[in-house]
C-alpha cells in the first residue's frame, strides 16, 4: 500500500517536473533578459554585475532548481505585456474560470445523471432515442460551435441574453469575486456554463445509460424483484446507487477537463478568465504568464489524478489485493 | 486489378452496400474530400484572387434571401469573397493538417506499440507510464499548449514551419490509443507460432516485428485512423478559431468560422455558421464511416 502510494506521487513528481522542465526551456530561449533590463547601452560590466546578482551566470542545472524553487512559491516575475505579477494576474482570474467550471459541471450532473436514468429505463422507446441521438450530437458538435450557436440564438436574435464578459462581479474578501450573487452576474453565466456543460452532459447521460443497463441486468436487482420490492425501489433505491459509483469518478476526472475546454468557452464568450488569459498570452508570446498557466494546469491534473487513484485504492478492496500480492 | 476485383468480392463491401448509412456517410464525405481536392476547378470564384473581388458584392446574404445575388450561393463575407468557393479552399487545408497529423500520429503509435509489446520489460513499462501520464490530459489541451509552446520558441516561424508545428501539436498527444492497441495485438501475436518460426531460423527482430507482425495488428488501427481523422479536424479547427492554429494567408474551416464570428452582431450570420455547417458536416460523416467501419470488421458482431 505504502509502496504504491510513494510510486504514484513519484509519478506526479516526475510529471511536474517535465512540465517545470518545459516552462524552464522556454524562458532560456526568449532571449536574454538583461539587454531588456538595461538597454543597449549598459557597459560590459553593469552586464555582468545584474547577471550574477540574477543569478544568470550560474550553471543551467543550478538555474533550473532555482526556477523550481521560485515556481514552488508561484514566482514567475513579470508579464511581458501587461507589466504586472504573474501571479496576481492569474490569482485575479482564477475564480471567474472556477465558478465557471463549478458551475458547469453541477448543471451537467443534475440533468445528465435523471436524463441517462430516463434513457436507461425507457430503452426502446422513441423517447430514448431521441435522448440518444441528441446526446451523440453533443459529443460530436465542436465546443466553440455551440457557443457561437447559442450567441446566434439567445443574444443576436432573441436578445434575451448578454454573450460576452462576467456582468456586475460582488467582490468577497480581497481576493475572491463572484458573480453568483447577482441578477446580472447569473445572466452573464447562462450561456457559457451551458456551452461548457453540453459536452460532459452527454457524456455522463450515456455513462449513466449504459452503467444502468448493466446493473439492471444484474442478479441482486432480479432478486430484489422476486422479493416484490416496488419499481421505484428497485431503479432508485437499488439500482442508481450501484450506478453513481463510477460516474461519480468519472466526473471528478473530468473536472480537469472542464478548466481545459474553459479556455474555448472562454475565448468564445471573452470570459475574464485564466483561459483567455493563455490564449492572449500565447498571441503576444508573454512567455511568464504561459509558463505559469502551464504550470498551474499541470499541478491541478496531477493532483486531480492522484486524488482519484488513492480513492480507487481506498474504496475498492480487490486493488489492495491484487497490488499486495504482485508485492514490490 | 486483382487486388480490386478481390476487394468488390469481399464481405466488407457487401456489407457497405447493405448499410445505407455507411452509403450516406461516405457519399458526404466523398463529396467534401472531391471539392476539397479539386477546389480550384469546382469552386465558382478564386477567393485569393484579389483581382476579382469588388467591395461593392461585399455582405451578400445567401442566395435564397432577400437581396441575394445567384453569383454567389452562399453569400459573400467582408471582403466581398464568395462564401461557397472559400469553404471549399478552406476544407482543403483543414483536411491536410488533419490527415497529415493522423498519418505521424498513426506512425509514431504503431511503431511504439510494436516495439512496447515486442520487446516487453522495461522499454515496455517505461512506453506504457508515458501512455499514461498522457491519456490524463485531454488532447485538446495538450495540443494547445504544444503549439503555444512552439509559438514561443519560434515567434516569426515560416509559414511551412507554422503548419510543421500544428501538425506535430495535433499529432502528439493522439499516438496514445495506437500504442495500447498495437502493443495488445502484438502481446498476443508474439505468441504465435509463425514469429517463434521465425525466430527459430534467425530472422532479426525488427524484421519480424516489421514483415511478420505488423501486417496482423494493423486491422484495428485502420478503425482507429478513421475516427481520429475526424478528432483530428475538430481540433484543428478549434486550435484556428482559437487564432493560435492554421496561418492567417491560409486560411482553415476554423479560421473561417473565427473571422465570420465579428459579423455575428451585424446580423451577417451566414459567414460564421456555413464554414461551421462544413465542419460538422465533415466530422460526422468520418465519425459515421469510422464506427460502421468498426462494426464491419468486429468478428465478435459477425
């Protein structure tokens, strides 16, 4: 058990540090900061003094640990084009990216888990297919696509919904701002959440299909029949429970996802996000901010990743079993 | 010719002519890949022929609205470019890249799952942990952050490095499913007693693994192939809408559908929306083509 757990965050270690790794590389090939600090003019030596007080002209592997060491603290100095802290930038935009995302999954999940239940029991019917044949749709349909759709529909033509920004944002503490507290904040909202959520919706409504038929077909559920327990007994109380096990870590491997695909969604709706932050900076090359996006990116994944694999080990014996007995 | 007649003989096209939507499917996406390839003799107007734009045919509605003009089917955009003749160029870029990244992917997947379950041991166990450190990003992002990456490292790229590197950025993180199903095939074709025949008599390695073994594992990746072709389009069209994909002088279906979304508000929806139609289009008739394709070769569904 120890040995798999110290085996998996040797992984996530080893993953960060690739990623570190990358961001490293790319501040080495930007070009030399100095000439930026100082001007053409600066002589050889004023060079070679800030150099050493940066740290410059020590070796690359020396260099690269105290990248490691500033990036563990969420340094990443400047953005190149807007002149502020990385690392206020992205603490600024963070919470409008995770409300969004918040936001997104939750409505996936409340119509998601009732619509694959509906699927499930009502297989056959005309009702099913319909859901069925939507749900492909879903998945298929470009994210960016259902956005633009959605602006078309809801804010071009019916002008019932705003289509870009976060609308009026209550501020809570210092760092933190929402925009769940107000009326504009909610409007502001519909559409990007929804662009976000269609996606996992489908995913998780034919999960739930699909995992339901198999547990439906199961003995205990034929059993609980003969016993003469009631349907809605048997398909909610039975049932739906067996079924929730899996989408429920689905989900939560999918929340990586969702702050991925936030960075279309994002584009689309010019959501102030840390997505369209990337996507700015990538245009302009502001390398810092792109370091430290790739950074902050990777760090949520690996933790995300790792949370569900020790869950897996905690919640299903048989995986301790097995693990045990291949023993290393 | 033999190996034609063979083929028409086959249960696999039997098969294709008793599914009218497979026949739907590859009648659609036949049609895109003929205007894709043949766009400068289909296509009514040259789009990059700056010479026969006028200003004044600029923002036409589609030809069955009011003030359409028959010239141009599907409308014109800002510039006054016949919607129709744009969509077929730009579907021409967007399926390069997607095959061209389809085809490194396929390449750089099969031949790590050989060698990954030919060889087996370490070499294995170290391909199968990249596989799956790989398998927990969504492609997507993967893809932008590659090609952002090497945005950064070549600000004033030439245009041929430009596609050099979206290629490469659709293409890596989709070797994965390669690998994990050649390396499977593999494990079970090591097996058998052709390859331990051949080993007996000498043969090299890398020439089993290439004459011998390959040939037998390639059957699911062809399946693979078809439904990347389609991922591969989606994300090449989301990376150019993006504005981080395709170069702006080459225009892609994504790119199309990113400059048609400024004129979404002045009520010019048909620039943005018939490009996005296209690649729909595209991508379900190869997603259709791909899961028939699946089923037809299953054995287990025979």
């Amino acid at each position: 058990m120890l040995a798999f757990i110290l085996r998996r965050l040797a992984q996530a270690v080893a993953v960060m540090l690739t990623v570190a790794f990358i961001a490293f590389l790319l501040f080495q090939h930007v070009g030399d900061p100095i000439t930026n600090l100082l001007g053409q003019d600066a002589t050889s030596e004023q060079r070679a003094q800030l150099r050493a007080e940066l740290g410059l002209d020590a070796p690359a592997p020396v260099q690269f640990v105290h990248f490691v060491g500033n990036a563990l603290r969420g340094e990443f100095g400047l953005s190149l084009r807007q002149g502020r802290k990385v690392s206020t930038l992205i603490a600024e935009r963070l919470p409008a990216t995770l409300e969004l995302a918040l936001t997104a999954a939750l409505l996936a999940l409340a119509l998601g888990i009732p619509m694959g239940v509906l699927a499930a029991l009502k297989r056959g019917t005309a009702l099913s297919q319909l859901l069925m044949t939507v749900s492909l749709l879903g998945v298929s349909l470009p994210t960016f696509l259902i956005g633009i759709l959605l602006i078309l529909l809801f804010s071009v033509w019916l002008n019932w919904l705003p289509s870009f920004g976060r609308g009026e944002v209550v501020a809570l503490g210092s760092w933190w701002s929402t925009g769940w507290l107000s009326v504009d904040g909610w409007k502001h909202l519909v559409l990007p959440a929804v662009t976000l959520a269609v996606f996992q919706l489908a995913l998780i409504l034919r999960l739930v299909r699909a995992e339901m038929l198999e547990v439906l077909r199961s003995d205990y559920i034929r059993f609980a029949r003969a016993r003469g327990l009631s349907d809605r007994a048997v398909h909610f109380g039975h049932a739906l429970r067996n079924t929730l096990v899996p989408v429920i870590t689905i989900t939560g491997l999918q929340l990586g996802s969702l702050i991925a695909f936030a960075i279309i969604t994002e584009t689309v709706f010019q959501w102030p996000g840390m997505g369209l932050l990337f996507i700015q900076a990538v245009s302009f090359a502001d390398v810092p901010v792109m370091a430290a996006y790739l950074c902050l990116v990777a760090l949520i994944f690996v933790a995300i990743n790792l949370v569900v694999d020790l869950l897996y080990f905690a919640v299903d014996p048989r995986l301790r079993v097995e693990r045990g007995a291949a023993g290393t | 010719m033999d190996a034609l007649r063979r083929f028409f003989d086959s249960e696999l096209w039997a098969d294709f002519r008793a599914s009218p939507m497979a026949l739907a499917a590859a009648a659609i996406a036949g049609a895109c890949l003929f205007c894709a390839l043949f766009a400068g003799w289909v296509a009514p107007h040259d789009p990059f022929d700056l010479a026969t734009l006028e200003l004044g045919d600029a923002r036409l509605p589609p030809a069955w609205l009011e003030g359409g003009s028959a010239k141009y089917l599907l409308g014109t955009d800002d510039q006054g470019r016949d919607i129709l003749s744009a969509l077929m160029y730009g579907a021409r870029i967007s399926l390069a890249v997607g095959l061209a990244s389809v085809l490194l992917s396929m390449a750089l997947g099969v031949a790590l799952g050989l060698v990954s379950g030919f060889i087996g041991g370490r070499t294995d166990a170290l391909i199968m942990r990249v596989c799956d450190v790989m398998l927990s990003f969504p492609a997507i992002l993967v893809a932008l952050l590659i090609d952002g990456v090497g945005r950064a490292l070549f600000p004033d790229a030439h245009e041929t490095l430009a596609f050099g590197v979206l290629i490469l950025a659709i293409a890596l993180p989709g070797w994965v499913p390669y690998a994990r199903t050649v390396r499977g095939s593999t494990l079970v074709e090591r097996q058998k007693e052709y390859v331990q025949a051949a080993r007996v008599i000498g043969v090299a390695p890398s020439r089993i693994m290439r004459r011998h073994v390959l040939p037998n594992v390639m059957g699911p990746v062809l399946v693979l192939a078809t439904i990347q072709v389609a991922t591969a389009i989606i994300t090449e069209a989301t990376l150019s809408f993006l504005g981080v994909g395709v170069p702006p002088t080459s225009p892609s279906l994504g790119t199309l559908i990113r400059v048609g979304n400024d004129f979404l508000f002045s009520g010019e929806w048909w620039i943005t929306i018939f490009p996005g139609a296209m690649l729909v289009l595209i991508a379900l008739s190869v997603n259709l083509l791909g899961d028939w394709l699946r089923d037809a070769l299953n054995p287990r569904l025979r």
